[in-house]
C-alpha cells in the first residue's frame, strides 16, 4: 500500500518532538488528527488545522504515529488503542524504546495484522522543526518505503536498519554516543573556564576539529552562559536512554564502562531535581 497526501493520519504524543512533527505534516498539506493524554498539548495544532483525534475511531487512519516518552507510555497508548485497530494499519514509533518493548508491542500489533515500524528519529527539536530528522527504521522493506511521502516531510533520511527492532537498537547505539558525549562537554567546559579560557568561544574555537560534533556545537554556548532554556533535550530522556543501552549490552554479555559511567553522572543529576531539565544543565553538576 502506498500512503499520499490523502492518508488520514492519527498522530499520538504531542511532547517536545510530536507536536513539531505533526506541525509540519499539517502545514504539508496532510489530514492529521491529533490526540495527547493530556489534551490541552492538542490546542495549538487544531488551531492549525488538525483535528481532535477520537480514539474510538482511530481504525479509520491507514497510518498511525506515535511519539511518547517511554515504553510504559507506549504500552500504554498501545492497550487503550488495541481493540479498536483494524486489519492493514500500519504504525510508525517515533520514540526512543527498548528493543524487547518494541518486538512485543509488533508482535501484539501482528496478532491484529497491524503493521508495526519502529521509527526513532534524532536531531533534536530542532530537527524536528525544519524537518531535518534522521530517522532509522526497522521492519517490512516495502511499508517503510511507502511511507516515504510521510517520512520526507519529517526528515532529511530515513535508513532501514533491518527487522523489527533494529531501529530502536540504532538509536540506542546513537544515544550513547550523545550522551556519554555530552558528560565529556560538561567536563571539557568545567574545565576550560576553570583554567581562564572564554567559553564562550570553545564552539566556534573547536568547529571543524576532531572533538567538534552537534552535540558539542548546541551544548558548549549553552553551559559557557548557563542558558538553560528552552528545554531542547530533557535529562531523564537520555538517563532513559542510557539505561536501555546498558539492558541491551548485557544480554550479549558486553561491558561498556564509558556508558555506565555516564549513566550514574545523569542519574545523579536527574535525582537531584533536574529530570526534566536540559541537557546543558550538567555542567552544574560537574561545576558542583
């Protein structure tokens, strides 16, 4: 099947990343309908056009897009959809899950005959709102590539990693790089100022070197001045993160201590009252 501008769309989950996604799908062109466990996240983008998505008639939508915070929310969203998915829908996971939540939850959609596609994208919120996204995607060949037309509006591309799972698996791998990666920039920062050097000049300083990267180029001016706002990455994401690549690395027996060690730094910082912080904010904890 392929899927056009006339696909009625039902997209779940308007956080930080949904809501700028569907944003872009509305302002394409396409019939979205909208749903958010807390419903006042949909008012912006009704205003916009979408429509108030009712669950009970979600087996209208041959697509449905989720983006939710974690694999409770998305086992949770999944039971209270379940019963009324029909034959031949196919849905697209855009959040960062395990992959044995994600091969269950396909599994549980297959019972249904529903397809299931895990999706996860990087690239921020402000990938998210230019449409710049990298998406990688496990599962059927052919549906990720008819899901093209949908894919090219969030994203610059789209990779399939292999079968089911092996997306999230992907985005695991990348979210360990970013976040060890970002305890290193606190540190790197820290470490600067305390030896007299403007910070603020380590982004542009660095670009184009060895240590240059995105994360580095959106978190070093952001810890150099304590920008904390807005809220581009939030800390109990990438502590979430982490730990799925720290349960994945043990069911193949693999040790990986640069990850751990990342993971207490987060967990630390999360537990002291910054889970729903920035990224940027670690710098505090190193500065501490």
């Amino acid at each position: 099947m392929s899927f056009d501008r006339n696909t009625k769309i039902a997209f779940l989950g308007m956080g930080l990343m949904g809501s700028r996604m569907a944003t872009r799908l509305i302002q394409a062109g396409f019939d979205v309908a909208v749903w958010n466990r807390t419903a006042s996240a949909c008012d912006v983008l009704i205003d916009m056009g979408a429509t108030a998505l009712d669950v009970q008639n979600i087996g209208q939508y041959p697509v449905i897009l989720t983006c939710l915070a974690d694999d409770a929310a998305v086992q949770a969203v999944f039971d209270h959809i379940q019963h009324q998915l029909t034959a031949g829908q196919v849905i697209v996971d855009f959040s960062s899950l395990s992959v044995d939540k994600t091969k269950a939850l396909a599994q549980q959609a297959q019972n249904q005959q529903v397809q299931w596609i895990d999706s996860p994208v990087s690239g921020g919120t402000a990938g998210a709102e230019q449409g710049t996204l990298v998406i990688f995607a496990g599962g059927d060949t052919q549906t990720i590539q008819d899901l093209s037309l949908i894919y090219n509006v969030l994203s610059q591309r789209v990779t399939r990693m292999g079968e089911t799972g092996t997306g999230q698996a992907t985005k695991i791998c990348n979210q360990l790089i970013v976040a060890a990666n970002s305890t290193l920039i606190a540190e790197a920062v820290a470490l600067a100022r305390q030896a007299g050097v403007d910070t603020t000049l380590l982004a542009p300083a660095l670009a184009g070197g060895f240590a240059d990267s995105k994360p580095f180029q959106i978190l070093s001016p952001r810890m150099a001045t304590h920008t904390f706002e807005p809220v581009q990455w939030k800390v109990q994401t990438l502590s979430k993160d982490l730990n799925n690549a720290m349960q994945l690395a043990e069911q193949f027996n693999l040790n990986i201590p640069v990850a751990k060690q990342a993971l207490s730094q987060l967990k630390t910082h999360q537990n002291n009252g910054y889970a729903e912080a920035d990224l940027a904010t670690v710098i505090q904890l190193v500065e501490s």
